[in-house]
C-alpha cells in the first residue's frame, strides 16, 4: 500500500475526497522526498536479491530463483527495486505467484533483463509518516501553487499582505511539517 492513500489524505489533511483523489498523484513525489529528507527507505527483513527480468507488458518483475510467496511478499506489499538499470523505485503488488510479483496496473516497469544483482524489499511505512505524507501532498496542492517565488509580502494600494510561513526546508515544505521526520532519519555518511 503507498505510503497514504486517498481516504488517508482525507483524513490526515484538509483535502476534500474529490481533492484528495486528484492530489493522490502527488503520492510517489513525497515518497520520495520522505526518503531524501530521512535517508531511509524503510525496507523491512524481507528481501531477495538476484538477477531480474522486467516485463511492462504484463506489470511484472520474475527472480527465477526465488519463490516471493515463501519469502513472505503479500499482495498490496510495496516493495522497493534498487540497483536496477531502468526500474528502481516504489512499486505496490497486486499480486504474487512463486517467482513472479504482478505490480498494480497504474505503475509500470521498463522492459529489463538485469545481468545485475538487484534488491526487492517489502517496505513498511510507519504510521506517523501518513498524515507527514498527506499534509506534505494538502501542501503541494493547495498553498504552493498560490505561493510567488520569493515574495514574503505584497501591496497594493491601502492592501497589504505578508507571508510568515516559518522556516522552510530544502523542498520548501514548512518545518511544522517536515520536523516529525526526524525520529526516522539515518546517518549519512558521505
């Protein structure tokens, strides 16, 4: 499941479900830039390694030497892909058989055959990251796009205005927000 769903964005923010269905294609940026901000991926113990075949026609991703349905992978798992040529990144499952992993119909994969050595892990998003992700997507839908780069106050006339917004982080988030991600982040060591 991604890291918050529709009814989540609802419930976590002040989108309405018909905003909150538009802004749902948000979803995979934030996921993302939760896992910059933190430097953690939140992969789990489940994970295979080995070499991976690519297939966008049919959704799927084979390891012929492993069986996902014993290494406990579950339908609506989201999984990550890394050391890929053409295919890393957040995948959610809409289902497993052996040595084959069926991602949902709104995603799609680059047809690969991978000589490389490449990671599938099960990720688990913590509960508290949900209403982070919603109010980062409520953010990015409803205030940025009323924001002007660089302008913290504006007049006209007998009219003013002023932004106070706070401090901001490197996305341009409000801290309010992004500073319940710091009990996830991890070491980078550079």
């Amino acid at each position: 499941m991604a890291i918050v769903t529709d009814n989540e964005l609802t419930l976590y923010s002040g989108l309405s479900a018909s905003a909150a269905t538009i802004a749902s294609n948000l979803v995979p940026i934030i996921q993302d830039r939760i896992c910059l901000l933190t430097n953690n991926y939140f992969q789990t113990d489940l994970y295979v390694q080995g070499n991976v075949v690519f297939n966008a026609s049919a959704h799927t991703i084979v390891m012929s030497d492993a069986d996902f349905n014993s290494e406990n992978f579950l339908a609506s798992d989201d999984i990550l892909v890394y050391n890929s040529y053409r295919n890393d990144g957040f995948f959610t499952l809409s289902s497993v058989s052996g040595s084959t992993l069926t991602i949902i119909s709104s995603q799609s994969v680059v047809d690969e055959l991978s000589g490389a050595s490449i990671l599938i892990s099960v990720v688990k998003w913590p509960k508290p990251i949900k209403q982070i992700a919603a109010l980062m997507v409520e953010y990015d839908y409803s205030v940025r796009p009323k924001q002007s780069a660089n302008i913290k106050s504006r007049s006209l006339g007998p009219w003013s205005e002023s932004y106070t917004s706070g401090s901001e982080d490197q996305y341009g988030y409000p801290t309010r927000i992004t500073d319940g991600l710091i009990p996830y982040r991890m070491a980078r060591i550079v």
